[in-house]
C-alpha cells in the first residue's frame, strides 16, 4: 500500500505538472478531447479509489466513488449545485460516471482542490469508505490536494452532458519499485496476469456459446414441448406452460446480458492491462537512464569528496604549524611584557626618587634660611639620597661623578660655613663682619640651588635616557608589541568607535590604535630614522625628550 501510493504521488505529480505547462503553451480553453486532461482525470480516478472498500452487488464486488465525493456538499454548502447538476444529468446511471461528472464541474469551477481539502480533513467520515493505509487518509492525499492549487489557472470547457462517462476505460494502476530486480517481478506479475485475464476472457466467451446454444435447445425444446401438449392438454394448461417458458426465457436473457456485460469488463480490463504495460515498459527505460545519470553523479561526488578530504588535512597540517608559531610568539611577547614591566617598575622607583629629592631640596631651602646648625644633617640626608639614587642608576655613571664632585664642593662650603659660624658665636661684636659672611653665605645659598636645579635637570635627563633605553630594547626584542585590528574597537585617546569614515592607525612608537585626528603627527624614532606616524601622547613625549636633550 505505501509504494502504491508512492507510485500514485508520482503520476499525479507528472500528470498536474505535464497538464499546467501543456495548458499554458496551449493557450486556449481547454475541452474534453485534450489528452493531458483526460489522462490527468485517469490518474484523479485511481488516486480516489486507492484504498476504497469493497461493496458486494449483484455483478460481483464493486467500488463505488460516488459515495465519498457525496459527502462534500455536507462540509460544503457551495458543492450542493455540483451534485444536484450530477444527479439530475440523464446519461448517467452508474456511480462512477457520476463520480467522473463530479470531478469535471469542480475543475471547471476552480474549486476541486478547495473540495478535496475539506474531505480529507474529516478522516472520521472517510474511514467509512476507505480503508486505513489508503492515499485519502494518508500525507500522500494531502499533497496531491496541495498540488491540485496550481490547476486553478487553467480555464476548462467540458461537455458533461454529451458524453458517455459510465463506460470510459482508464488503465490500472501499477506498483512500480525502485531497484532492478522488483521492477523485473512487476514485470513478469502483471504479464501473469494478462495471461489469466486472457484465459477468464476466453472461458467467458465459451460459457456465453455455451448459454447461447443451451437457450437455443430450450426454445426448441419448449416448442417442441408445446406442439405436443397442445393436443394432450387443454387452453388453461397451455397457458400455464407458457407462462412459465416465458419466465425462463427472461431468465436466460438476463443471465446472458449479464455474461455480455462481464465479457465486456474483462475486454475494457485487458485494453487497460496493454495500455498500463506500455507505460510501464516507457517508465524501466526512463528510469533505467535516471539510474545511469545518477551513477555517474555518485562517481564525481565521490571524487569530490576525496579532493575535499586530502584539501581538510592539508588545511589541518598548516592550522597545527601556525598554532606553533602563534604560541612561540605568545611567549616571546609575554617576556617581552615582563621586561617592560620591570622596566616600568625601575623608572617608577627612579621618579619616586627624584620626587622625594626635590622634597627634600624644598626642605632644605626653608631650613637652610632660620637654621644653618642643621644644615650638616640635610647635606648627610642628601647623601644618603643620592647614594640611593647612585644604586638605582647604574647606567648614568658619568653624571653621577660630576654629582659626586659637586658634593665634595658642598661639602668643602658646610666646613667653612660651620667654622664662620663657630666664629659668630665666639665674636659677637663683630656685627658688621657677620653681616658680610651672611651675605655670602646667600651667595652659597644660591649655588646649591642652582646646583639642585642641575640634580633635577639631569634626573629628569637621566628618564629620557632610560625611555631611549626602553625603546632600543624594544627595537632589538623585535619591535612595539602591535595592537591586532580586530581587538580595537574605540579610539584609544579619544574613545570614539570606528567606523567607514573614522579609521584604524597605528602608533609606530607605543603600537597603540588611535583614529585620525588623534594620530595625525609625524616624528622621526630611534627605530626608523624618517618620519613616522605617532599619537598625540607619543607626541607631546618625544617633543619634550628632544627640547630637554637636543642631542
């Protein structure tokens, strides 16, 4: 039963979509002798009968269409004139035919899919005509509705009244399989059955010569019979005898037009075997070329997929080597991060010191003014700090001699000024004198402030000089640590987004992601001695580096 259906599906499908193109190429209204109508109303035909239970009748076993299709002017009030039109048509006189009219009224109405939508929702009413795997009560009913929309663009002008439809001849229909050796079985099942239907064919024609001779050797007998009596019997007798050889003869006739009628369905039944056959034989070669084709197409998927497949591992060898490279470069940068950080931590300690020099510089200014007794303990506590400052800079020894001399200068003055004052102390009548030693001890004053500044000054020169250091690193390590574009969504300065109109630019000195405006400025690096592109902050660092440090 499913591959039935499935082979229904099939047709239908072929049938509706060979119908519609022919129908538009053919342009014009559509009549009863069109043949892709006639066959689409074959296939209708047996897709309706699919599964439809056997009712017993006087002939034999019957299966009646009309029933089922009944039911729809029940669901739907507008089918009502369809089948009062069917019933009241004068050349109908079996249920088939009136089932064909049916169909025909509905296709010329553009509503056949709108009426068989509505029947085969109600499967409760259709159980009592079908059985249970049949095509209406199954997906396969559903869809061949759904296919039956497309007719609605076609415009048919079918003459029902005129035509014989009780006795139209359709073909059967056949379960076609899909491998080679189903198809073949088919094959020898249905000539099987030609054969046996040839043989029935044959068997009732010899039983109606049978019947035929035996009514003529009744109606010899009866009229011999009659000939006889009528001397021995009487008119009320001969009567009687008649009568009952008339109801014989009725019998006879009637069992012989019922033999004429079978014969006549077995000779419809052997013209649909042949026609069947025929397309059966038409459908093996198209399927066989199918086959062929896609045989060929399994071939070149299949070379395909090996091309794809040793493609997929190549691919997989070349992610593997750059995943290596990535993760040596991931190392080398993080130690690249640790050494700048320490870095970092190094100049960060140098300007705490050099913070806490110029504090103590304040100090010393301000206590030097009231207090020249303590002046010994700064100058040790300046000592001390520029020991410290000696230790942390290892690499400005040059400076840190001149400092050391300039120290010993210092140092030389606090002596003498500890002996002026000493001399203060024990000769206080010398006014004047004093008064002279305290301005020269405003000029010493103001020679270690100038010496102070120049502590500052090359402390601020010694940073450049460890910013300079900083950056030669970085060009021997391998260059800036540059941002990827993908990462940097905003503008590092200004926070702007990107986009189209605002694009991505690098610092070549930080390897930071700024935006135009915000990196629109040109300065030669220890890296690259032309002019390259910097951010603002990069800028404004190198410009004060080179204003402090012109050389």
């Amino acid at each position: 039963m499913a591959m039935e259906r499935a082979n229904l599906l099939n047709m239908a499908k072929l049938s509706i979509k060979g119908l519609i193109e022919s129908a538009l190429s053919f342009g014009r209204t559509l009549d009863s002798d069109y043949p892709p109508l006639q066959q689409f109303f074959v296939v209708m035909e047996h897709c309706l009968k699919h599964g439809l239970r056997v009712k017993k009748s006087f002939l034999g076993f019957n299966k009646s269409l009309w029933g089922p299709l009944e039911l729809v002017e029940k669901l739907c009030p507008e089918a009502a004139e369809i089948s009062a039109s069917v019933r009241d048509l004068p050349g109908l006189k079996t249920p088939l035919g009136r089932a064909r009219a049916w169909l025909r009224l509905a296709l010329m109405q553009k509503r056949l899919a709108d009426y068989l939508r509505l029947l085969i929702t109600r499967k409760d009413l259709l159980s009592d005509f079908y059985e249970n795997s049949a095509l209406m009560l199954e997906e396969e009913g559903a869809v061949i509705v759904g296919l039956l929309v497309g007719l609605n663009v076609i415009d048919a002008n079918l003459c029902v009244k005129g035509e014989d439809l009780d006795s139209q001849l359709s073909f059967s229909c056949v379960c076609f399989y899909d491998n080679r050796n189903s198809q073949i079985a088919s094959i020898l099942d249905q000539k099987n059955y030609l054969a046996i239907a040839k043989n029935n064919i044959i068997k009732l024609q010899e039983e109606n010569q049978q019947l035929r001779s035996e009514n003529t050797l009744i109606l010899l007998k009866t009229h011999e019979t009659e000939i006889r009596d009528t001397y021995k019997q009487s008119r009320q007798g001969l009567d009687e005898m008649y009568n009952e050889v008339r109801r014989q003869l009725k019998e006879e006739c009637q069992l012989r037009q019922d033999v004429e009628n079978e014969l006549v369905v077995q000779v419809s039944m052997k013209q649909e075997m042949e026609l069947a056959m025929k397309l059966l034989e038409k459908d093996i070669h198209e399927k066989q070329d199918t086959l062929i084709g896609l045989r060929q197409q399994l071939d070149e998927v299949k070379a395909i997929n090996v091309e794809m497949y040793q493609k997929m591992q190549s691919s997989d060898e070349e992610m593997k080597k750059k995943n290596d490279v990535i993760s040596r470069l991931e190392e080398k940068t993080n130690q690249i991060t640790a050494t700048m950080k320490q870095l970092e931590q190094r100049l960060q300690e140098a300007e705490r010191h050099r913070t806490s020099a110029e504090e103590g510089t304040r100090r010393f200014k301000l206590d030097f003014a009231n207090k020249a007794d303590s002046l010994q303990r700064q100058i040790e506590h300046r000592e001390k700090q520029l020991q410290q400052l000696e230790t942390d800079l290892k690499i400005e020894r040059e400076w840190r001699q001149t400092l050391q001399n300039d120290l010993h200068r210092e140092r030389d003055s606090v002596a003498q000024l500890s002996t002026e004052a000493l001399q203060i102390n024990g000769l206080k009548k010398e006014f004047h004198r004093l008064q002279d030693e305290n301005v020269q001890l405003k000029t010493i004053c103001e020679d270690q402030e100038k010496a102070l500044e120049e502590l500052g000054s090359k402390l601020s020169e010694s940073k450049l000089k460890i910013e300079d250091i900083k950056e030669a690193n970085k060009a021997l390590q391998g260059g800036q640590v540059w941002l990827k574009d993908k990462e940097a969504t905003h503008c590092k300065l200004c926070e702007k987004e990107f986009s189209i109109s605002r694009r991505k630019h690098h610092c070549r000195n930080c390897g930071e992601i700024f935006c135009n405006s915000c990196s629109d400025n040109e300065l030669p690096l220890p890296a690259s001695p032309k002019p390259v592109r910097v951010c603002d902050t990069c800028h404004a660092l190198l410009l004060q580096r080179c204003s402090s440090n012109p050389t």
